[in-house]
C-alpha cells in the first residue's frame, strides 16, 4: 500500500514500502489531491505486479510508456520499461 503525504508548502509526495524493504518517496510537487491519488494507484499497481511476478496490466504499461522522462526517472532507473515490473 501507498500512501499519499501533503507537505506544508503544497506539494505532494507518495511514500511506500519497496520489495526490498526500503521506504521510497515519490516527490510529486504542487498537484491536485485527484492527480496524486491517480499516480498513487499507478505505483500500487506497479508494486503489486513485482511483488507477486505477473505482468503490469495494459493500462499501466501504457501510462508508464508515456510518462515524461523527468517522472519516470521517480519511479526507479528502470521506471519507463514495463517489463522490468515482471
């Protein structure tokens, strides 16, 4: 599970438990509540395909490749290919 934190600037990041048992922090910036909680079931998706081995879902694999490189450098060095959450 992710969880979605508002900084007292505005800005908005996602923490959450990596399979590796680290705590990341996704840095989102000054976005709505709607568009965090968006990106927040995107990594819960993500997360839950490479903890359990099954493929991203279209859906996700197709937001994933049209994510500017600026997000998906967030996401983890390999955050722009899909097959890297199998």
């Amino acid at each position: 599970m992710a969880s979605i934190a508002c900084d007292k600037n505005g800005h908005r990041r996602i923490l959450f438990v990596a399979p590796d048992g680290k705590r990341p922090t996704i840095r989102l910036g000054k976005i709505s509540q709607r568009a965090a909680e968006a990106v927040k079931v995107r990594v819960e998706q993500l997360l839950a395909a490479k903890l359990t081995g099954h493929a991203v879902e279209a859906d996700t694999a197709r937001w994933l490749a049209e994510l500017e490189p600026k997000m998906a450098g967030k996401l983890g060095p390999r955050g722009t290919d899909p097959e890297a959450c199998r």
